[in-house]
C-alpha cells in the first residue's frame, strides 16, 4: 500500500484534453503549446438532444492521414470513384474552384446543368454544388446541395458533412464522419439510412482505391515520387503544404522554448 506520495518514474504522462462538438480534441505535442482556440469550427454538428443524427461514424483506414485528406479535397473523385452511386458523367466537366482564408482552404465545385448525383433529386436535371473546407488541421466540412436549374443555390443547414481525420499510425487513419441533419422521431430511420449510404461508399469505393495508392507508394515520401499533379488536386496539395509549414512551426516553438 502507498502512502499518498507517487514514486519517481511511475507518472503517467497527462494530456491537454478538450470536449467540444461532442468532440474529445486531444493535444499530443509540448502542453505549454497547447491552444483551444486553435479546435476548427465544426459547431454544425448537431447538438444532444435535438432530434435524430448521422454523426460519430467510424472507420480505420489502412494508409497514411495526408492520402485520406487528398482524398477528400478533390471533390472531381465523386465522379469516378463513386460513379454510378453518387456521380455520373454529367458531373465531369466541372473545374474546382479553390481558394484560401483564415487558415481555410475551400475547394469550390459548382456544377450546373448535371444530373443529381444523389439526394432527393437523384437523376434529375439540376444545377449542383460540392465544396469541401479543409480547417487545420485535419478537419473537413463538405457543403452540398442541389437544386432546379436556374434557381438560387441556397445551402440547406442539414446538409454539411464532416470529415474528421486522425493519424493513427504513419500508414494508418482514424477517420470520424457524420452530416449535420437533424430528423424527428416519426423520421428516425433517415439517419441510419444516410449513415449506411455514407459508410457502403466510404468503404467499398474510396477506401480499396485509397489503401491501393497506400500499398503502391510502398512507404516512399510522397514528393520523392514526384507525383504528376492534376488541376483536381490543387487543394489537396495546398493542405499538403500548409501541413508542412504548421509541423515546421511548431518544431521552432517547441526548439525555442528547450533552449
Ligand atoms: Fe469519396
């Protein structure tokens, strides 16, 4: 039995730890470092209590973190990963719009006159929108929507999903996932539906092709294979990027302060 004191070398390392979004954000580097105002804005999760969600799906994918957000910033996959599920051909001659503010990057597909990809207007005539928002670190919110073509594409609230990435390992990712939608009791099943259409394409269409590209860079450093570079990939390699200047800045402050 102990006497109240903790012997020296059987401390437990403690991490900063924040609950928010219904979210456990948890701060692995140097603590003195550790900046809550720095969790991205994902207040659209739906909050306890307010009806039935899709929210707090999971899955483990067999690659490295940056290929899942590559992945995801280059909504132009849509068409051809998951063609005939979510894409079709009408989609494919949209060009990404992409764009950068407060530590955001926006990849911007507008797609007007397509046929629905998916959504209640499935196969009809419409005009079309995919923008995901890549929030630092590894956190993505996606817009979408559809609507006649020709009126005003005003954004629904319940139709934002969430891309929440954690590195497990170099070669493997957490990867969280929901919508904001809010269903009512009598609409209850819609959530499982949107969450098991969600998870069949997550899992059977992106992730083979992502665990693929996984398996053939063979543990290379991604820019050591120089990687031809398509139009579609501007925002995914803009995240790239400025996930390298975030570690190396971070190394400089962690540097600076054991000096
Ligand atoms: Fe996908």
């Amino acid at each position: 039995m102990g006497r109240g004191h903790i012997p020296a070398g059987t401390g437990i390392r403690s991490y900063p730890i924040v609950e928010r979004y219904r979210i456990v954000w948890i701060w692995l580097g140097d603590p003195a470092l550790a900046d809550e105002s720095q969790i991205p804005d994902l207040s659209l999760v739906p909050a306890e209590g307010t009806g039935h969600h899709n929210i707090g799906n999971y899955l483990n994918v067999k690659c490295n973190y940056l290929l899942e957000i590559d992945n995801l910033m280059d909504l132009s996959h849509v068409n051809f990963i998951h063609f005939g599920s979510l894409g079709n051909d009408s989609m494919r001659a949209a060009e990404v719009k992409v764009t950068e503010e407060e530590g955001k990057v926006r990849a911007d597909l507008w797609m007007p006159g397509t046929l629905c990809g998916f959504g209640e207007m499935q196969g009809q005539p419409c005009d079309q929108w995919n923008n995901m928002v890549w929030m630092q670190p590894t956190s993505m919110l996606l817009e979408f929507g559809a609507v006649p073509p020709g009126e005003e594409p005003i954004q629904d609230p319940h139709k934002y999903a969430f891309h929440i990435i954690t590195p497990e390992t170099e070669h493997s990712t957490h990867y969280f996932y929901g919508t904001s939608a809010c269903f009512s009791d009598a609409d209850a099943s819609q959530a499982k539906l949107i969450c098991d259409a969600q998870t069949q394409a997550f899992l059977t269409e992106d992730n083979p092709m992502i665990e693929a590209v996984e398996d053939r860079m063979g543990g290379a450093e991604f820019w050591s294979l120089r990687p031809a570079i398509l139009p579609s990939d501007a925002a995914g390699i803009r995240v790239r990027r400025r996930l390298e200047q975030m570690c190396r800045a971070e190394r400089a402050r962690a540097s600076d302060r054991s000096q």
